[in-house]
C-alpha cells in the first residue's frame, strides 16, 4: 500500500472522485495551475482539464457562493478556502445560504459541496493563518464538520464528504499535512512515512462520517479531541503514564456520541481537548454532553485543556498552543482529584 | 468641482423629503426609439453608452418605436398586459389578507410588474432565476399557480415550503425559480455559479440574477461581477432600481458613478439601462442579454430604471421619508396603462374589455384565494405539522435531531 502524506491522501482522495464523477470541480485560491499554496491540488488541472479545476479570484464569499450555485445546478463542488481564517467573508454565503437551501426550499434545492480549509496552528502563522473556527460551524445547522487527524481518515473522510448530499466543512490540520505533530515543536519533525495511518489505499474507500475513532485505547480517562490534538493526547497518555483513552472524533457533528458514552462509562473521567480557545469551543458542547449523559459515572468534573481565550500570537505561539506538558498536568490533576 | 482646505464629509440627499415637492427634471429620460440596438454579438467596450441612456419602446402616444420595438407578436404582448395585471390584483388582495390577519407580511409589485413579468418572457424552459422578494411576476409569466403562491403566503397546509419561509419568499425549481434567500444580494453571486456549472457541463440554460439597486452596495454584488468576467458566464445580472431601499434613496448605494448599469463597464460587462415601466423595452433588452448569454457570449447587466409605487413592504410606511405625490410625478409612467394604451392605439384593445379583463382576473384571483384558504391561513386552520420541522436540516436527520424530535414530542 503506498505510503502517503496528508496533503497526498487529501489530493488522492479529490483525484479519485473526479475519475468516478465529473460532476466534482475543484477550484479556489491558487488550486488551479499552481496546485495550491500547501500543494493539495497539485497535478489535478492537469489532469482534468481547466474547467474541472481551476484558479478563483481572491474572493472567498466568491467562492462559496458560486459553489452554491454550482451545487444547486447540480455539480458537485469541492472548494479550497486558502486558511480557514480567510473564511469570515465566506461565514454568510456558508451559514445563511449553504446550510439553509435544503430546508428553506423543502428539498427543492440542495447543496453538495465541500468546503476544504486548513486550520489550527503551529506552524507560525500568527493570528491569520492558525485560527481553528469549527465551534463557528459546528453551530450552524445543516452543516456538517469534519476534522482528520491520519493521512488515512483525510482521505476516506474527504471522498465520503465530496458524496454527502449536504454541505460538509473540511477542516485539514496544516501542522499535521506532513507528519503527525505531537506538541513537541523542539522536536525533529517526524514524517508520515513510519506511520500505520499513512498506508492509503490508492483507489475509492470511505471513512463514514459521524464515526469516532479510538486512537488509543486506554483504561483510566476518557480524552475526547480531533485534529492536530489527537497526537498531543496520545503524547501526553504515553509520557504520564497515564492510560488514557484517546477518542478521536474526525467528525465534530454529526457527532459520534455513543463512541463518547462508551469510552466514559468505562473509564469515569473525561478531558476534552481541542486547540481552539476555549470560551465557547467546541469542548463546551461536549463536556456538556457527557455530563448530560454520563453524570453518575463520573469519579470528577469533565476537564477542559484549550487554546487561551486569546488572539493566536506569533512570538509565543508554544505558550498558547496546548502541548503535552498542559494535557499531561490535566491528566495528572484529574487522577489526583 | 470647487476645492476646499477643508475637509467635509459628503453624505448625498434625495431632492426632495416629505413636504417637498416631487421633482425629477434631473432624471435624463431618452425619447422612445432614440437608444440603439447594437448586434447581440458586439463588444462591451463598443456599447459603453447605453449604460448612460435608457431604452425605451414605448413613446408618449403609445406606438412602439425605435430598433428595440417588435421583439413580441400581438397575442404576447395581450398575455403580458394579463400577467401585469394578475400581478397587481393578486398583490391587492394579498395585502388585503395581510391586513386581515391572515399572514405576517407581504411585499407588492407596484409600479414595477414590468419587469419580472416580461422579462420571464425572454427565457426559456431549463433557465434559472435568483430571484428577490419582489420578482414574482416571473412565477405569474410562468404561470406558476397562483394559489400554490398563496398557500405559502398563508404557511398553511398545502404550502410547499412548509411554513419554514418568511411569506413571498417562494421557491419553484420546476419553474426555474430559485429559492429566494431574504438576504439581500447573497443570490447575486449564486446565479453566476450555477451559470459557470451550466458552461462547464456544455449545457444550453442561462442563469439570471436580480438585486435591488440598494443591495448593489453588497460586496457579494462586486464578487458576482468579477466572476461573471473572469468566467464569462452566460447569466444576465439585473438589478431593479426602483429608487428606495426602505426609506434610502438609490444616491446612497449608487454613489458618484452616474447610472448602476454603468457598475457593469469596469468589468467589461456590457450594460443596459432599460425603462422598467415599459414592457415592451424590457422584454426586448431581456432577450438581447438571454440571446447573447446563451450563444455563449458571457454575461449582460441590466439596469431596469423604475419606481417602487408602494411601500416597501407591509412593515413600511414610506410618507415618512418620500413626498407622498412622488410616485404619480415619476416621469416613466405606470406600466399597466402605458402597455394597454399601446394595445388600444393598435386597436387590438378597448376600456371596455380592459374592464372585462379585470373582472376576469379579480374572480381568478378570489378563486384562488378561497381555495388557498381552504388549507388554512396562518392563524386558523390547517397549518404544516411541528414534525416537518425537523425534516431536511439534512438529507439524512442526524441522531441529535432525532433526540430533538423525540424531546419535542412531535
């Protein structure tokens, strides 16, 4: 099986959907000939030809409003906003439109369409180039949001995601497009290459979305995260020794709640984790459900490890990035609790 | 332009506000049949012109004149008058209704049922419109079902959306009429992807979007302009200026730059400026941009220059910021009376059956209406069930909305 990389698994996972269906157009921001700014899209306008991928004006409301209209025509769009921070001039054409066409017109209209956007950070990006926005989706009915944390899901992810009938937020980890970052940035760089998730088939699979994985089993906590975090969790199990349970979710709504039920009742704690600030995260909703559902198996409060409630900063981006030695310091305070 | 030391900030007036007198000597009205009509194949830059003038068919005396007149034969021109007038009557007594209680809102045509109802005439089956909230004489020229449109009106039982829309924000894809968002000008940029999508899949359909002349402002207005030229999609970009968003007057959007249609030059969009009381100049400018669109020649703008006679919508009370008198001294005329002159100086019409007529379409309209009522009205009877109201968030419902139903009781 060939090995591949994030942003090849990504590429696959477009290349093989528009073999099977030329109904899938790809374009954005520098997608076109250049094959993007992060090289996801490589290769395809050669490929398929200019009107099935192709170069768009740096106009993100632009883009995702005439993926809207392509999608209603009856095209399958898959589009490329450059960093998810570019995406607020998209937010309405996303939130009020995208998300909406189904119900407002009684399935009349609908809208498959794939918004691919790189996010989080690590990478020193500053505040505009390392935001991690899925609460502002997850927030939104008739959106779907899906974050991977493997080469492997990215791809089978991407392809379920390019065939759901609805439309579906991409959110691709930068710091993990070339090798599974674990938090440790004063590391060597570790590649794909060694790791089991980077084995991709190269023809048509899925990954469903709305399915959790268990990127570590484990036995003493539950941490339930996504993306980039997935790593630091497991870092931080391994460096504690505290056997936790990673629960990676790789799709934040529809929501894999069960697989979050399980892992909880058998364990009796629960961290959440994600590197989005933590006021209104995502993680809030989670914590909330797992004390909705799993209060009288609880030994402690649901924990939350998060970005700090500030702008992404550049100069100190280790010291707002929630590494290994925050998540091992939860862990240890939650089993000492 | 005098210069000054000092800076001042300029924030543009209308004439005339409540008290004034109407005064529209600075609106430069063309005579009838004095705009040219280029090729349908002529190049942008050789056409800048006609975003500054106004076509016009129709002159003073009711003949239809000039290059831009015959572009409809005698017995469409008496369904246009119909359609025109189907529109004004099934907005009276929809206003009627929302005054009675029977829906929350409304939103009516007057003055401007010109455009919608030709310019529906210049399409063809397969076409797609992008609609605002007060297009719906493309659904009445399409001939839409009158009563479907007021089962939605009322949210009752029979509404084809369900009760989930805001009243006239219709949807009908059988009849190429898009979902219309109540966002203004978010649909611009939509029509110009569903064209691409239509170019790229080699098909033979045109989009077409509408937007009012103060959603121009809207940055998803200027992102559907540069798509549309970069692209060349074959989609016609209308926008109604009927001079008031709510209460602010076109100078507000339109800012130093002449005529809105002259928005299109910049992108090297050709433009048209249209009389959008004259049915005949509408239609014939219509198929112009649907013909060259749909020869692949890219992407028209169409400024139809109107006035919107009524209120905004049946929230607005528009005495409050407009002399009352403005609408009867706006000088294009109303576009019923200016078309059935027309039809009565070529003797194809008469006072009399023009009076038959509305009696025809007045028992039409009320036909529909008790049928509609029938189903319910939006406080009394039958309405769509609380169950619906979980349906087609997604294809599939998902298992926290099925939690939700539950939880719901419905």
């Amino acid at each position: 099986m060939p090995r591949m990389t994030m942003i090849e698994a990504i590429r696959s996972a477009m290349d093989v959907s528009m073999e099977r269906d030329d109904r899938v157009v790809v374009f954005g921001e520098d997608v076109g000939y250049f094959g993007g700014v992060f090289r996801c899209t490589q290769g395809l306008q050669q490929k398929y030809g200019r009107t099935r991928c192709f170069d768009a004006p740096i106009s993100e409301s632009g883009i995702v409003g005439a993926a809207i209209g392509m999608a209603a025509y009856g095209l399958k769009p898959c589009v490329e906003i450059q960093f998810a921070d570019y995406m607020y001039p998209a937010y309405d054409q996303l939130t009020q439109e995208a998300a909406r066409l189904r119900y407002r017109s009684n399935h009349q209209f609908t809208c498959p369409m794939v918004v691919r956007m790189p996010t989080g950070g690590g990478i020193f990006g500053g505040q505009t180039h390392s935001q991690s926005p899925e609460a502002l989706f997850t927030h939104v009915c008739g959106l779907k949001v899906v974050v991977p944390s493997t080469p492997y899901d990215a791809k089978g992810l991407l392809v379920a995601s390019i065939e759901d009938p609805d439309p579906v937020i991409f959110l691709e980890p930068k710091r993990l497009y070339n090798g599974p970052f674990d938090g440790h940035h004063d590391r060597p760089v570790t590649p794909w290459a060694g790791h089991p998730a980077a084995d991709v088939p190269e023809g048509h699979f899925i990954v469903p979305l709305g399915e959790a994985a268990t990127a570590r089993p484990g036995s003493a906590v539950t941490i339930v995260t996504y993306g980039t975090m997935v790593h630091v969790a497991i870092a931080a199990a391994e460096e504690t020794g505290i056997d936790a349970e990673v629960i990676d979710l790789r799709t934040l709504l529809p929501l894999d709640l069960e697989a979050i039920i399980r892992s909880v009742k058998k364990t009796g704690r629960c961290l959440v984790l994600h590197e989005a600030t933590l006021t209104s995260g995502f993680g809030a909703e989670l914590a909330a459900l797992v004390q909705e559902h799993c209060f009288y198996n609880l030994e402690g409060p649901v924990a939350r490890v998060a970005g700090w409630d500030t702008p992404y900063p550049h100069a100190q981006e280790w010291d707002y990035f929630p590494g290994p030695a925050r998540v091992g310091q939860a862990l240890k305070d939650m089993m000492e609790a | 332009m005098p210069l000054s030391d000092r800076l001042s900030l300029h924030v543009p007036e209308p004439e005339v506000r409540p008290g004034g007198k109407p005064d529209f000597s600075k609106v430069d009205i063309p005579e009838a049949g004095s705009v040219r009509r280029p090729p349908e194949d002529a190049e942008a830059e050789t056409m800048r012109d006609l975003a500054y003038s106004i076509i016009r068919v129709l002159n003073p005396e009711g003949e239809a004149v000039g290059p831009w007149a015959g572009s409809l034969t005698e017995e469409e021109i008496l369904t246009g008058l119909r359609h025109m007038m189907m529109l004004r009557a099934f907005d009276q007594r929809m206003l009627m209704a929302q005054r009675q209680g029977k829906t929350s809102f409304y939103m009516q045509h007057l003055g401007e049922e010109a455009i919608s109802c030709a310019f529906q005439r210049a399409l063809k089956p397969g076409d797609m419109n992008f609609p605002t909230y007060r297009q719906a004489g493309l659904l009445i020229a399409g001939d839409y079902p009158m009563v479907d449109m007021m089962n939605q009106i009322y949210s009752n039982d029979a509404d084809p959306l369900k009760g989930r829309q805001l009243p006239v924000l219709y949807s009908a894809r059988s009849h190429g009429f898009f979902s219309v968002s109540g966002n203004l000008g978010t649909q611009y940029i939509q029509a110009v992807g569903w064209a691409m999508a239509s170019a790229i899949r080699q098909g033979t359909e045109i989009a077409s979007a509408w937007i009012g002349d103060g959603s121009t402002a809207a940055s998803d207005f200027h992102a559907a302009l540069v798509f549309a030229s970069t692209y060349r999609a074959p989609v016609i970009l209308n926008i109604v200026n009927n001079q008031w968003a709510i209460s602010t007057f076109q100078g507000i959007a339109r800012g130093g730059s002449g005529t809105f249609a002259a928005r299109g030059l910049g992108f090297g969009i050709p433009a048209l400026r249209v009389d959008g009381n004259d049915y005949l100049a509408v239609h014939a400018a219509s198929l112009w941009a649907a013909n060259r669109a749909r020869r692949n020649g890219g992407p028209t703008l169409i400024e139809h220059v109107t006035y919107r006679a009524g209120a905004h919508s049946t929230s607005d009370d528009p005495s409050a910021y407009r002399p009352k008198e403005e609408s009867s001294a706006w000088p294009l005329g109303d576009p019923i009376l200016r078309l059935k002159n027309h039809l009565i100086v070529r003797g194809l019409w008469s006072e009399d059956r023009h009076r038959q007529l509305e009696a025809e379409i007045r028992d039409e309209v009320i036909a529909a209406q008790k049928e509609a009522e029938r189903h319910g009205t939006l406080h009394a009877g039958g309405k769509p069930s609380a169950r619906d109201m979980f349906e087609d968030v997604y294809a599939e419902m998902p298992p926290h909305l099925k939690r939700q139903r539950q939880q719901a009781g419905v």
